[in-house]
C-alpha cells in the first residue's frame, strides 16, 4: 500500500480580468500546483500572484504549458512539427520561472495542460519533445506524465525525474488513457466517486475503466482539474479518502519518484 501521495491542481486558468476556478480554496487543499504560461490561459500577474500563494501555503509550484489556444482553453487539438512544440513548452516553462523568481520560489515540475497533454500521451515524438524541452531548461524538473503512457516512456529514455499521474475527476478507457472529453458524463462531478476512484487507485494500483474493465495504474500524483465548478468539492473529498485511508498527501519533491 502507498503510504504517501501527491494531490495536484491546474490552476491560474483566468486571464487578465477574469478568474476561472476558486484558485485560494484549491490552494489550502492540494500540495503542488500545475500554474498555466500564458498560452492555453493565465498571464504574468495571475502568475505572481499564485507563485505567491504557493509559497505562503507550502504547495510546490509547476509550469503547466498548453497549445496557444486562449479560445479552445487549450482542449483544441493542434497539429505542430516536434521540434517548434519543443520550443513553445520550453518558452512557457521559462515564463513561469521569471515569475516564480519574485517570490523566490523554485519550480519544481511540467505538466502538459489539455490536448497536448492527450497527444503527447500517445504520441512518442510530442512527448520527447517535451522531454528535451524541460531536459534543456532545467534537468531537475520532474516530469508529470499520466502512468503508463509515451509521456513517462519518454522521461525514462531522457533521464528526468518522473511523476505518474492519476486524475481524480476523469473516467480512463480500457488502455488507461483518459476518456474523451468528447463522450458523455467522462468528467466526474461527484466528490464521493472521485474520492473513491482516487483511493482505490492510491491503495490498489488499479481504475476501473468505462467498460468496467480494471486496469492497473502505478501512480505518484493526483489531478484534480481546477477549472470544474465542483473542483474544491472534489480535490477536499479526495483529499478526506485518502487521510482516512491512512494515506499521508505531500508536496511531490517530497515523493520518492522514479527516476
């Protein structure tokens, strides 16, 4: 049984004048935080201020890039060429270390945001190139991939540190990728399946998926999507699951990750 684990968020998905989640809730609740570049949402003065936060609360704070898609919120597919994804990641990456630098905090790890996190899963050559992308900016950084997917193949092949994620508030299919967004009822609202689902995949290595299959999933960090309107209600009844099944929830520098 896992005695410790990791609960994250997406946050700082506003831009400019308008906020999208309760960001200060999900920040007394979670332990790192995925803060958006700029691209998919988010901009310089979210970004200090959630650096910030990050720091008075203790939750380790990580750049979440996403395709440059402030309409699509960054869900859009786009099609790039390797090599200027590899670019983009590492731009983003970049602008949030020059934010973090005003609190004097250090980023710790990347976690790809939307369909490029959906894409680099099952496609290798997106998911080295953000690989090489965070190997080149900083080879500390811990790569958060989901489990089982091109995305950890790729941080293995490349050396970086490595998170496997898990999704409290996502339903998987029978290859423990994520069920699309596009199908029904595949984001979950209820805190209590959430919480469920978390713990039995913390506890026994294992989802159940869409067609009641179970799957096994080896996992160091939990997402929850900060953007949904019943983001606190989950991240607080997972966060609940999880402590009373004896499960200790840290910062993920504090996980003994693969490496």
């Amino acid at each position: 049984m896992v005695q410790k684990i990791n609960l994250n968020a997406d946050i700082g998905e506003g831009h400019g004048a308008y906020d999208i989640g309760d960001d200060a809730a999900l920040l007394k609740i979670i332990k790192s935080a995925n803060v958006a570049c700029g691209f998919h949402a988010g901009d310089p003065k979210t970004m200090h201020r959630l650096v910030t936060e990050s720091r008075q609360l203790g939750v380790s704070v990580g750049a979440h890039p996403g395709f440059n898609d402030l309409w699509g919120f960054g869900r859009r597919r786009i099609h790039m060429e390797p090599k200027d994804l590899e670019y983009m990641v590492a731009y983003q990456i970049g602008a949030l270390k020059a934010m973090a630098c005003y609190a004097g905090v250090p980023v710790t790890h990347v976690k790809p945001h939307g369909a490029l996190n959906n894409m680099a899963a099952e496609d290798e050559d997106l998911a080295m190139a953000i690989g090489r992308a965070i190997k080149t900016v900083d080879p500390d950084l811990i790569y958060v991939a989901l489990a089982g997917s091109e995305m950890q193949r790729a941080a293995e092949r490349l050396g970086l540190p490595l998170a496997r994620e898990g999704f409290a508030d996502r339903l998987y299919d029978d290859n423990a990728n994520l069920a699309s967004r596009m199908l029904p009822n595949t984001v979950i609202k209820d805190p209590a399946q959430a919480s469920a689902q978390v713990v039995r995949m913390v506890t026994e290595g294992e989802v159940v998926s869409m067609s009641g299959k179970t799957v096994k999933v080896e996992v160091d960090t939990i997402c929850v999507h900060g953007d949904e309107p019943t983001a606190v209600h989950v991240a607080g009844k997972v966060r609940e699951g999880l402590e009373a099944a004896g499960v200790e929830i840290v910062p993920l520098i504090d996980m003994d990750l693969p490496y």
